[in-house]
C-alpha cells in the first residue's frame, strides 16, 4: 500500500507514518508528564515544525539548480524533503527546550524515544513490503491499441507514472516529465493513463503539445490498484531487475523528481532534467 486513504483525502503511507509516530510520542509523553505536571506538548510541535523546516531548506540548498522560482521552493507540495538534517534539527531543538525547561525532560525524552522507535518501526516494514514488489503483471494498452505487459518493460531503470486528462497535478507536471524522459535515455518513462480512452488521451496530448514516448492506455485503473494506490498522480520507480525502489504520491517537481531517480540510475546512468533558466 502506497498510501493511507481517508474518504477523498490520500496521504502517503511514509508521512501517515509520521503522523502516527507524532501522535505516539505526544501521547507517551503526556502520560509521563501528568505526574511531573509538564505537558511536553509544545516542545513537540517545535521540534517538528524546526524539523520540516530544516528538512525543505536542505532539500532546496541541494537542488538550489532546479528551482525558477522562490513560490517554487516554498511549494512543499512536491514532497522535497532530506530526512537527515530535519531529524537532527528536531533532536536539537527538543535538546534546547529540555536544557530551558527541567521539568520537560522526562516525558519529551521518553516521549521522542518512543516515538523514534515506533517511526522506525513502521518505516522498515513498510520499506520491505515495498522493496519486494514488482512490476505489475498487467496487460496495458499502448496509444495505437496493442496490448503489453507491464512487467515486458523491465530491463533498464523504469519510471511508471500514472495519471489521468482530468487531474490538475498531473496535467502541471507533465513538462517536468516529459523534459526528463528526453535527457535520460538510459531511463525507460511510461505513462499510464487510469481510466480513459484513447481519443480523449490523443487529444489532450495535441492540445498541451506534449511530445510523450511510452503512451499507454489502463482503462479499467487496475495499475493503481494494483500498488495501493487510487490517487493520482502517482509515480513509481523500477530498478532494471524490476524491484520498486521509491514511488511518489502528487505532483513532481524538477527537484523532487531528480531527488527521486537517484534511487534508481546507475554507474552508467547520469540523471539530467531540463536547464533552468
């Protein structure tokens, strides 16, 4: 399962996780602090918001190159975020709260340290389940009508992205992917399209006069049923032996998509996007 689905709202199962790891730690140490009367509430929506912070502006110092604008880098929506440096601002920030305030220090240690242990729990099971799936074993349609499978694709780094003529996010970052697809022959791109027919999808392409490879056609959605995941866009990326390595729930920016093929290029294989200007 990609992602944690609550009625129209998706939410992608590495920040549920996060939030249910908050939820954990604030509540350990609640309990703990009931008896010291000292609710380390407060210090652990600092440590998180110091934490987020921290992690987006590492993000954007590392790939500073691939932003146009500033509304882009405060456009947290691409999901562009380094782990490291916002999970050592966050310790550091609970560190200066418990030093100010002594009463805090128990139930915020025993509360973090819960929930660090819950967080990586969680991650590293759902990093296995993820890690050991595969190309989906679906029959697709290509643009032209001929039938394929999915998993006849492996062989060489693979980037699925399933979208749809009707959601926005995936209408905006259509460029971004279209410019990677271009600069990284090394890199197979297929675009899956959840749901619609091949007229609506020719025609969309030539009104946004997109020039796409790999055009293919899942009209009854079962690729994103498939992964666990029923939002769109979604975006999934295959080592060449056709093992999921990462995938990205919402839209992509040129960052957080570069961020992304990391996990997938080779020795050989050198990721590039589109130059900004």
């Amino acid at each position: 399962m990609l992602s944690l689905n609550l009625g129209p709202l998706a939410i992608p199962m590495n920040l549920a996780l996060l939030y249910g790891a908050f939820f954990i730690a604030w509540f350990s140490g609640w309990l703990i602090g009931k008896k010291r009367g000292a609710n380390p509430e407060s210090a652990l929506f600092s440590m998180l918001i110091v934490g987020a912070i921290t992690a987006r502006a590492a993000f954007i110092s590392q790939y500073s190159d691939q932003y146009e604008s500033i509304g882009q880098m405060i456009d947290i929506r691409d999901g562009g975020f380094l782990l490291l440096p916002g999970l050592i601002a966050a310790l550091l920030t609970g560190a200066y709260k418990a030093w100010r305030q002594t009463t805090l220090r128990a139930p915020l240690a025993i509360g973090v340290c819960i929930g660090l242990v819950a967080w990586a729990g969680s991650l590293s099971v759902l990093n296995a389940l993820q890690s050991s799936q595969k190309i989906p074993d679906i029959a697709v349609r290509d643009i032209d009508g001929r039938a394929l499978s999915l998993q006849d694709l492996a062989g060489k780094p693979l980037v699925i992205n399933l979208w749809a003529t009707w959601c926005p996010p995936c209408r905006r970052e259509m460029p971004v992917l279209a410019a990677a697809q271009e600069n990284n022959p090394d890199i197979r791109f297929v675009f899956v399209n959840q749901g619609e027919g091949q007229a609506l999808v020719e025609k969309f392409l030539a009104q946004q006069q997109l020039t796409l490879r790999n055009n293919l056609l899942d009209t009854g959605g079962r690729v994103g049923q498939s992964v666990g995941s029923l939002s769109l866009p979604t975006t999934l990326f295959y080592s060449a032996d056709g093992q999921l390595k990462n995938n990205h729930l919402g839209e992509l920016s040129h960052a957080s998509l570069k961020h992304a093929l990391r996990h997938i290029s080779t020795e050989n294989t050198q990721v590039t996007l589109e130059e900004q200007p």
